[in-house]
C-alpha cells in the first residue's frame, strides 16, 4: 500500500513536522513541512501573512488538511460494481483484509445502475458484525457483492434504471439491504431490496433497520416456523437482531420471551425497556437450569442462537419438545467436545437448522424485504416498535466505529453519515 493508502483523512491523520524561521518582524523566511503522506505536500500552503506563532501554523494546517483530504482520497480502486467516468469515496480495507485499523477511505470508480437497479446517493448506513468478519477476511462473501463492506443503508435515489415499473422515482428518500457496498456514498441496489422511508424516522434509523430486522423476521417465522403464544429465547439479547426479534415476539403475542447476555446491565435493558420476561447472565448463571425453572421444567419452544459449540449442550437442555433452534452464528466456536451427549435431539425431537441471509437469492430477501414492509414498518410508524441507535458518528470515524462493536458493548445500531 502506498502513502496515498496511509493517509486516510478521519482515519490516519497526518504528522506534521515545522521547522519556521521567521525574521525579526516574525514573517516567515523559510519553512519545511515534513509530512507522513507525500500527496500532502503537493498542496500549495500559502505563506504566511503575518506573525505565526506555532499554534496558528498548526491550525492553519489542519484547516487545509481537512479542506483538501476529501480531494486527495488515493486512487487505489477497491470496487468491482459497473463502473463510470465519475468517482466517488467508498472505505476500503488496507491489504485486503486486516483489523479495525486498516480501514479507510479512497476514491473508486461510481456504479451505475442496470435493470431493475438503482443508484443511491448514501446519507447513512448501519454497521453489522459480519462487518468485523469480512473485514477480517473471515467471512464467505457471495460472489456478487462488491468488495466494499456494508450492507445496509439509507439515502436518496440519484438515478434509476426504469422508473415506471419500480415504484420508486428519482429524489425518493429509501432505505434498504444490499449484498455489500453501503460503505460509500453512492451504491447501486435491485428495486426489489428498497423501501421508501416513512417520515416517521430518520435516516439514520432506517440505515439500521434491514439487516438485522430481516435477520430476526427469518429466523422467527421463514426457519423456526413460531406461532403465536409460544415461547422464545433470543441468545445475545442485546444485540441489535435480537432487539429486533425481542420486539416482534413481544408483538406476535410470545407467551414467554427469554434472553442472555454476558452483563447484568443488559439483562437489565432486556426486560425493562424490550420488555422480555426475563433474561439471564450467561457467565454467571446457569441460564438453562434458570430458564428450566421459568418454565416449570417445560423448556422452551424457539431458542434463536448466535453461540454455537459453547451453548449447544444448555440449548439442548433449555428446549422444550419438539423446540426449533434457530443456529445464526457461531460466537463461541464450531467444534463440540467429543463428549457431547446429543440424546436429547431424539427425546425431545428436536428441530436444528442454520441460515443465512447474505447468501440467499434476491428472491427469498425480497420476500423478507416484504414481510418487514407489510408487517414491521406499520409498527415502526406507531411508535409499537423502535430503532435502537447507540451511536451516530461521521463516516470518516469508521476505524473508532468499528473498534466499538469488537468492544461488545453496545445495546443498539452504530449508524455512519455521510455529509452532503
Ligand atoms: N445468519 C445470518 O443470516 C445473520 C444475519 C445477521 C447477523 N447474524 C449474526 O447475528 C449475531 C448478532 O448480530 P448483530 O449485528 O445483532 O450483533 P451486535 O449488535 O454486534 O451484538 C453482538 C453481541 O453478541 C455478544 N457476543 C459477542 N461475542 C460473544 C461471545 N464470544 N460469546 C457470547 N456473546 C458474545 C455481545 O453481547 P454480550 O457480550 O452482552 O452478550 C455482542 O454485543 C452476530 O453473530 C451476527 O454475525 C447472522
């Protein structure tokens, strides 16, 4: 990677070295800047015009760095969605793949839109952990999405293949889901992935909201196959597909709706402000054996998991007969201990199945695309569901962004805006 790639405005600020001679009067004579980033010293600095003190110098120079870095993005290309004669900055991963701290912003190539596509000039879009493992180079990336991260967002339609046949028009405000590419300010989507924002919510709440909330809307009802007054259990009850899935079991009339978490201040925002019936502490309780107890021995009917190897024993012990258990990651491992008694599978008949959303066809999401339409956003209008946000911040803060969702401390969406 070259300088260009290091000097990411937002994420790699520039050092700058000053050594100014000035003479009597404290005009400057001569000076040298020594920068960490060679395309910086292309950029005329205007002399002095009067006494500079250290402190003005330094000002100075952020003033311009900040008016030219969006200017200066490096050409290093990460897209491969049609490209045009313009341009537009996208964040790109230094090497391919990498921690939080290889990310940052260049310019690619815009898209443009095809058939039934259109393009999105991006005001907002929402971080999803699957983030943390693409960018780790973890993660199996379907063939069709662009190399560019994201895949959720919100903004407002710049162009459009076929305006009569989608439902939408030029200058519509939308929201929707991709299969990457929402970390950039222009991404090109199916129609059939879009919906029209309500006024009701900003755009920085839709931006959260496809991801996840299709995430929990499949596994309740396309995978576990949950039908009102059963119970349910949604593991990592605070994050934002649980919180998503906590509200619409609570909607669709779950007779009980249990959750973990590792901390007893997310229990605590579980039950009071989601409105689960109890939730449990999975490093300090035993929370089947506590679950077992909630439901006099019964067990539950739906267990929506995001842990794998380490809670496969507790959910087998947690699910009540006949119970469908929804495997949607593997937080804590793939490979069971040898040990494993898997009795209960057969003695509770017990239904598994895994599922992912990124790599299933535009059909089936556009299937889900609808149920969120037809059945969530109403109750988003209402006020019945909410869109957790737990922080808002500037699109070229996407390193300290990223370092925040590896901190699992968050009880909802990180959402990055674009200004325009
Ligand atoms: N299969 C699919 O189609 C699909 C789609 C979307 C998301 N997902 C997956 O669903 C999960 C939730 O996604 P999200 O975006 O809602 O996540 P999120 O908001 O970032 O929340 C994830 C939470 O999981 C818990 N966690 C993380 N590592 C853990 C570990 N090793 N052991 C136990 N708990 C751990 C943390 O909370 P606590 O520490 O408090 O428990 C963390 O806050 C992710 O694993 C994601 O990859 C799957």
């Amino acid at each position: 990677m070259s300088n260009a790639g290091e000097a990411q405005a937002g994420i790699l600020r520039p050092m700058f070295w000053a050594h100014v001679v000035t003479d009597d009067a404290g005009f400057s004579k001569s000076w040298t800047i020594v920068t960490r980033c060679k395309l910086y010293i292309q950029y005329e600095v205007k002399p002095f015009p009067k006494r500079v003190h250290f402190l003005d110098f330094f000002y100075d120079l952020d003033r311009i760095y900040s008016s030219i870095a969006r200017g200066i993005r490096s050409r290093i290309s990460g897209s491969d969605q049609n490209p045009t004669s313009t341009s537009e900055t996208q964040t790109n991963i230094k090497d391919g793949k990498g921690p939080a701290t290889s990310l940052f912003i260049n310019e690619i190539e815009r898209p443009t839109p095809t058939a039934a596509q259109a393009l999105i000039r991006v005001k907002a879009f929402g971080l999803n952990r699957m983030d943390l493992l693409q960018r780790e180079g973890k993660y199996p990336v379907p063939p069709q999405a662009p190399k560019t991260l994201g895949v959720e967002f919100s903004g407002i339609i710049e162009e459009l293949a076929s305006e009569s046949e989608s439902g939408f028009k030029k200058g519509d405000a939308v929201f929707g889901l991709a299969y990457g590419g929402a970390y950039a300010e222009y991404i090109v989507v199916s129609t059939h992935m879009l919906v029209h924002k309500p006024d009701e919510l900003s755009f920085e709440e839709c931006a959260g909201i496809p991801e996840t909330w299709i995430t929990a809307l499949q596994a309740m009802y396309m995978v576990a196959d949950y039908k009102p007054g059963q119970s349910i259990l949604w593991h990592a009850g605070a994050s934002n597909v649980s919180i998503a899935g906590i509200q619409l079991s609570k909607a669709d009339s779950a007779s009980k709706i249990f959750a973990t978490t590792r901390s007893d201040e997310k229990n605590k925002f579980v039950v009071e402000k989601l409105g689960a019936t109890a939730a449990f502490n999975s490093e300090t309780q035993d929370w089947a054996g506590e679950l077992l107890k909630a439901t006099d021995g019964n067990g539950v009917d739906v267990i929506v998991d995001f842990m794998g190897a380490g809670f496969f024993a507790s959910n087998l012990k947690a699910a009540a007969k006949d119970a469908h258990i929804v495997t949607l990651a593997t937080l804590t491992g793939m490979k069971l201990p040898a040990e494993t008694d898997i009795g209960a599978f057969l003695f509770k008949r017990v239904r598994m199945e895994g599922s992912t959303l990124r790599a299933r066809d535009e059909k089936y999401q556009g299937k889900l695309r609808d149920q969120l339409v037809e059945h969530a956003l109403p109750k988003f209008k209402d006020g019945t569901f909410k869109a957790y946000v737990e922080k808002v911040m500037d699109w070229e803060k996407i390193v300290e962004a990223h370092q925040l969702m590896e901190s699992n401390k968050t009880k909802g969406k990180i959402i990055m805006t674009i200004n325009w």
